[in-house]
C-alpha cells in the first residue's frame, strides 16, 4: 500500500524496520531530524534509537527544526541519548536534564541553525531522518507537516533516513517551497516579496543514493493543546486590535495590515482568533507556525494566504483540515524555517510580529526564555528573527502568574533576549503600551501606567521614582533590580504580602 | 567663488547668512542634520541655532545619522535646544544631560532610524539640514564626507537648509552611492550582492523648490582621535589575525576572508591595522566607517575595495586622504547608514563584525552602552544591525579598565546590548574565546580560560562553579549577579583588594 509513496522504483529495496534504520545511527554522530512545532518529526526511528539505548551506551547531537512531538524528547532524554541538543525545545524532561547541565543546548535563533551549517560553523549532521509523504520519481523528498530545517539536514547529511508516513494525507505535496539560499560570497537576494510567492520547489533535492533507509510509519503528529480564550487572552486581543485600528485610522497601515507573525500558544492563538471578529480584510500570515486560528481565520473569509514551515493543530482542527485540504491549499504554504524566519524576507515585507514574553522590564526589555535569570523553559525559537525586523514588534503576556505570586513586569528582567531596541509594543490585559519613539524614562511611564498589574504598580512605581533619583539615562538601582527574583526564589512569591 | 558648487542657478537667490537659515527653526520643530561618526556634519547652522537659544526659548528633537563633529552637541546642549536627541550621540556634555534625564535619548540600531520614519513611527522631520559640495544642476545634493541619513532627511523633510562647504574637495562628488528602499508591500530586494556594487545614484534627489536657504562655510569637520595600537590593542589584533588564519585553514573562508565591518575606535582601528602584516589579500570592507587604517590598508595593497557610510581621519591622515582623493575614489563608496547596516546585506555578504564591548558576561552577553547599568556611554550604534547577521560577529575589549579597578568580564552584564545569540567570537588582550555551537556553561568555560585577566579569573571561577552547583541552563546565583557593579558604584572597584 505504500508503494505510491516510493516512486522510484531502486528505493524499494531500501525498505526496513525502524530498528534497523536506527542502526545506522552510531554513537558519537550528529543526526538532524525533521520537526517543528511538534509537527512532522521523524517518530518510528527516534523512538527505536531510544529503545537501543537502553541495551548500550549511545549518544548524539541532536539538531531539529524546534520542538517533536509524541514525547520523543523525553523518551530520548530518558534513555540519555541526548548529549547534545539544538536548537529549541518544548518537552518538560528534557528541560529539567538541560537545567541540570545533563545535556547541553544551544539556544538560537531558528533562521539561524542551517546558515551555521553551511558556513562549517556547525558539525555537519551524519545522517538526516526526514519524515515524507512521499519519496518522487526523482528520489526527491516530499516533507509533511512541518518543513523546518529538514532540506538543508538532507542537503548536508551523508546518509538520509526516511519514514513514509502513511497517516498524512499525500495531498500535503504541493504544498511546500522549498528555497535553500545559494553559497557566499555569491549570494544572491532571496527573491520573496510577498507573503505568497513561490520560489522553490515541492521537493526536498538531494541524491537518492543518500538514502540509505525507508521507514513506513502511521503514527500522527501529536495534537497542539492549544486552549480557547480565556478572559484574560481575550483582554489582551482586545487592546491589540483597537491598538491596530488606531494604526489604519492614523494611516501608517491599511485595513489590510501587515503580514502576520504569530508565535505558538495560546495567547498568541487568542489574538489571532480576535481578528475574526475585527474591521480588518485581505489578511496574510508569514509565520513559522500556522495554528488552529489560521484556519479558523480562512474559514471566516478574513485571511487570504498563509505562509509557515509547519501546520501544528488541536484534536478539534486537525481531521477538519487534513481531511478536507483540498479546502486550503491554495491558500498555504510551507517553507524551510531559514526562510520563514529570514531577517532578510521580515524586514522587506513588514511583518507584524506578536510573540509572547516570559517577563519584561521596566524599559522594555524582553525575557522570553529564562525562569529567575537560569532555568530554561523552551528556547528564544523564532521570536528574534521576527522582533529585531519586523514592522511591529510586540509581545504579549498575562501581567500577573501563579495567582499574583509573580509579576510579569519587573524592574530588570533576570535574562534578556530582546533589547528594548527591538521591542515596539508591549500589551497584557491590563492594558497596551506603545514604546516606539520614547526614551526609556519614558517608556518605564507609559509600561507602569498601561500594563502593570494593579498589585505590583505602586512598587514598580516606587522603584521607578527613587532609580530616577539616582540619574542615568535608564535609571536602575543595582541593589534592587533583582531583588524581586531573589524573593521570588527564595519565598515562592516577588513581594511580601 | 562658490558659484561652481550650485549649478541650478535658481538656487543662488538662497544663499543667505547662517543665522538667518537657522531663524527658520522654530521651537518644537523635529530636525533632521546631516553627520555621521562626526564625520559631514552641518555646522553653520547648528551653531547660530544654538546662539540664538541663548537668546530666546528654543527646544526641538535632533536626529542626526550618529555623531556630530565641532562640539556641536555640546553647543546645543549648553544652549538648552535639545529636547530629543536620536539616535546616536559621543559628546561628554550631551552625555552628562542625557544621564541627567534632560534630553530624552532614543538609542537605536542605526540602521533602523529611516525605515521608522518612512512607516511613520516616528514623526518626520520639519526640516532637514545636510552639509554638501555642491547642488546639481537637477538641485540635487551631493554629500560630503557621509551620508548617514541625510538622504532620506531631505527626502521626508518639508524645508531643507543645504551647507554648502568649501572646505572639502569638489572631487567627493562620485563617490556616493544613494539607494533608497522601496515603500511596503511592494518593495524589492535590495540589489546589492558585492561591496562594491552601485545602486543607486551619486546625488540626493529632491524638490529643489523644497530647498529653503544655502549657507556657505569653510569649517572642516573634526579630526578623529584614534591613537596607535598599544601592546594590549595590538595583542587583540593578534589573537583574531591567529583565530582567522585557522578559520582559512580550516576551510570555512579563502584568504581573501569575508568583508569586513569595524566599530569606530582604538580597538577595532587596531585590528584593522594588523592585518596589515598578515598573509590575508585581496580584502574588501562593508562597514560604517571608514578610519585610517582603512586608508592605511589599501596603501599597503591589501584593500581592495571599501564601502562606508562616512570617512573619520585623523590629522595625519586628513590631508592625505583627501588631497589625494583620486588616488582612492575608484576603491571607496558611501552609502546611505541604511543600506551600510542592512540585516539584507549583511546577511547576504558574510560580514565579519569587529565591534567594542564595555563589558560581557560569563554566557557571552555584551552590553556596549551603559556604565553599570544605568549610565549611558555612546549608544548601540551599528554594533547589532552587523553582529546579528554576520557571519562572524566579533567582539573585543580589553580584559580589565581603571588599572584593574574593573574587570570587563563580570558574571552577569548590568546591560544586554547583544544576547548570547548573536555573540561568536569574545576577544581581550589575555586571548580569544570561540563561543559558535556552544550551550552557555561551555561558553563560560571558554571565556574565563581565555579572556578574563588573571586577577579576576579566580572570583569568576569561583562563581560559576557555585553557580553551577545551583542549576540552570545559564547559571547564576542572583545575590551575587550584579554585586560586581553595586561594588563599583559604591567603592570605586569591582573587587576588595
């Protein structure tokens, strides 16, 4: 039954078990697997590599789009194959080994990863294992939910693994673009100027002779838990939109905005399904990641194209769109993360960026990654290549956590991924603040007044005041700045009662 | 005699005195100067505006391309003028106003300015003043020795005041290359794939008629204050020549490196230098600003190709360079600092970026900006528009300030101007820290083996270590974090004796 897949017929022959495709796989090797936003990953040969692990001593360097599915990094952290692991994670075991020094993870920008490969900054992957709809008549690789770092791991690997997974819809080819930027210093411009341009191919390009395993697999990504709106998202959506409105009204956009950039989530996701209820028309998206809300969006006629590296869906959503995708697929594409996330292609096409922030200070500097300056949560993803250049950088976050133990903003973020250089727009349910064009001692104003809980705003206030008192262009008292982390460390909560 | 220099004859009726050009800057209007690296400067203008401020209330928001020339912003700041200042500034008086929190500073990636403006962000300029050689016979302007963001100034400005400079040699004119970005959602790649393409066009094209007032001046623009290397700059300039020889043999760039971008200063103007000496050919830059040693590069045959936003010399090298401009014109452009500093660009060409830290972190984090966190030194400048999309993005310092009072190297940076993310290669006098592919504990290692002075390498350690022993992806222990700086701040140095 899976010979449709396979359409050039010496590949045949390649067929085998997991386990033994996961042989190939030698301790000590770089591998880059297919993956992101827990869609599209390799799943059977993974899963077979932890399994060997467990008999025998065997580590590697991981490399993936971002985040797998189906507990794939927990089973591989679990059976302490990870030695190394890049570049972006979601998986609460692997966090804790990465935490404790266990495996060590390199943290980047997701356009960032295969642009260090090619220029040997990075070991080159070994082996690749890319999970496919389908292989071409050419031996070329058709990718399936996700397309991620998946060509270049292929382009760059000795030897490649497939696994034909049968439970995607092989209508998924077609709807990729694969474009790998040519070699320095003979580089040419990436010729993308709108959301829905295509100018690659459908198909992974590699040798066949590369291939030196097929696996058939069945198995579905696992499911996004996304969750709908709560009250709080719901505010948060709210001040976004009429923030965007007051843009088209003040004519710096039209009712068209700009493309859309959407991190995962579930703020993120709220956002965007408050759109379907907004004035705004014509919409495109050119994320990293299309979410139930694109669909949700397409469906209610306000979104017209969707560009991503991978379609990662609630149990609610996937059936309906796999199953009828005959429905949408004019109106997606997925493209390798290298160019979703292009600061090139962001900055020409003016991406309206909304990522969500684990914390944010006073002047608005972003930490995205770093509970209490140290313990890592997920990685910075994609979050930088949007906020640096995007027309809009915003970021979004609850303003209070763990029942008010916790304040969202803060006067010094204990870890900074995004420099208030990079960060235009802050917006919690509180409220909406509009940095662009301010200094910080006017941003820490317009931060406390519009964005702060209730709870923390006197004492953010109050540091504010006596910091300015002290001078500096952004005023901090030193002794002071992290003191609500340290409490929060040392009690469970940021300021005594 | 000055008749030559405006060659639309309409426009000799403009001609007036300083004072009477800087009469039409009204109180609270937003201004857009020409400089750059006090490099091009306007200069009558700006002086009789600050004379009359001593005379009348007169405030307005300057935005410049970076720093001026002539004590400039020291005249207006003494004089009360500046309300806003944007976006780069390195005047001691400014500075201290600025700390002060009495003239608002918006710090910005420099190559970021103009495209805010273009999206309307910021509010645009009432009028702009730009110091030329000449007028053409179109009424276009021919900048001096930069460009910044002089053209898009002129191009969004109402009014425009042109200084028309005799004291540079009319043979700048040709060596300007003005490319101008596209307006979204159409625009286009920037067509720009080698240091030495031209793009654009060698005159600012505007309106003649918005052209206001002419003023005539003879005032050159200051000297730079770069010094000779000294052994600890030069021993910087060793590390990386040593680092770079092994990048070539190891294959990762030919001999001719990648091009090659430069922070203004001592440090870099160093480096620089020291390629002079070493086995590299057939070097092209792609930088801001072009410094002496760029000149001394290309006497020595090593320079093939230089492209800049604006030229800074010293007096030894001031009438050299320019009274012998045909000597380098065919090996010189300067571009608009937007298109000098592009992410496209940069990206695109392989840029290694060679910029100065005030300090970093154990994990890599470089503040450039700020004195313990609170006291702004210069601005972020172009360091990040290079160092995120570079190839190699370099940072130097030397390991210890003050006689040892301060270690650049401290366990957690008071300031992130650039996050671990975009930080390859740290370099101090002592040695050179390869930080690519590493997870932050091995970075730590990395550095304080390599960069820390050995009179702090012991703390550092003893801190990471302890650190450590705590957990974390990025360990800290948060009490102890910025203890370095409350030390500073309070006794002088980092560390009791």
């Amino acid at each position: 039954m899976y010979r449709d897949r396979i359409r050039l017929p010496s590949l045949s022959s390649k067929v085998m078990s997991a386990a033994d495709a996961a042989a190939l796989i030698q301790d000590g090797m770089t591998v880059g697997m297919s993956g992101f936003t827990r869609a599209g990953e390799a799943k059977a040969v993974p899963h077979a590599l932890a399994e060997r692990a467990r008999q025998e001593p065997l580590k590697i360097t991981l490399m993936t789009g971002a985040s797998l599915g189906n507990d794939l990094d927990k089973q591989l952290t679990e059976a302490g194959v990870l030695s190394r692991r890049m570049p972006f994670q979601v998986d609460n075991t692997l966090r804790k080994a990465i935490n404790a020094g266990q495996v060590m993870f390199i943290d980047q920008h997701l356009s960032e990863t295969v642009e260090q490969l090619r220029n040997k900054q990075l070991k080159l992957p070994d082996l690749a294992v890319i999970e496919a709809v389908a292989i071409t008549e050419q031996g070329h690789i058709v990718p399936t939910t996700s397309v991620g770092n998946s060509a270049s791991f292929a382009i760059f690997a000795k030897q490649v693994i497939i696994e034909i997974n049968l439970a995607h819809n092989p209508n998924l080819e077609g709807l990729h673009d694969i474009y790998i930027p040519s070699y320095r210093p003979t580089r040419t411009p990436i010729p993308l100027v709108k959301a829905d341009d295509r100018i690659g191919s459908t198909a992974i390009p590699i040798d066949p002779a590369k291939i030196v395993a097929i696996v058939i697999t069945e198995q579905p990504d696992s499911p996004s838990t996304v969750t709908p709106p709560d009250s709080e998202t719901q505010a948060i959506a709210d001040h976004l939109i009429a923030f965007l409105k007051e843009e088209v009204a003040d004519g710096r956009m039209t009712n068209r905005l700009g493309p859309l950039q959407a991190g995962i989530g579930n703020i993120a996701n709220a956002v965007m399904c408050g759109l379907i209820d907004s004035p705004f028309e014509d919409l495109t998206m050119y994320s990293e990641v299309l979410q139930d809300s694109t669909f949700d969006l397409i469906d209610a006629g306000k979104l017209s194209f969707a560009s991503g590296s991978s379609i990662t869906l609630s149990d609610r959503r996937n059936s309906d769109v796999f199953g009828n995708l005959e429905r949408y697929k004019e109106k997606l594409v997925l493209r390798p993360q290298e160019i979703s996330n292009h600061p090139e292609v962001v900055r020409r096409l003016g991406i309206i960026g909304i990522n969500t922030a684990l914390e944010f200070d006073l002047y608005g500097n972003v930490n995205s990654t770093h509970v209490c300056g140290t313990r890592m949560m997920n990685g910075i993803g994609g979050s930088g290549d949007f906020a640096r250049n995007a027309h809009l950088a915003i970021f979004v976050t609850k303003s209070i956590a763990k029942g008010g133990a916790i304040s969202s903003v803060v006067p010094m973020v204990s870890h900074v991924d995004h420099t208030e250089h990079d960060v235009d727009i802050l917006v919690t349910e509180i409220g909406l603040a509009d940095l662009r064009g301010l200094a910080p001692r006017e941003r820490a104003r317009v931060i406390i007044d519009n964005c702060v809980h209730p709870m923390y705003r006197a004492a953010l206030n109050d540091y504010f005041e006596r910091a300015c008192a002290l001078g500096g262009h952004t005023p901090h008292i030193l002794r002071e700045a992290l003191s609500w982390h340290i409490n929060l460390d040392e009690t469970g909560k940021m300021l005594a009662d």
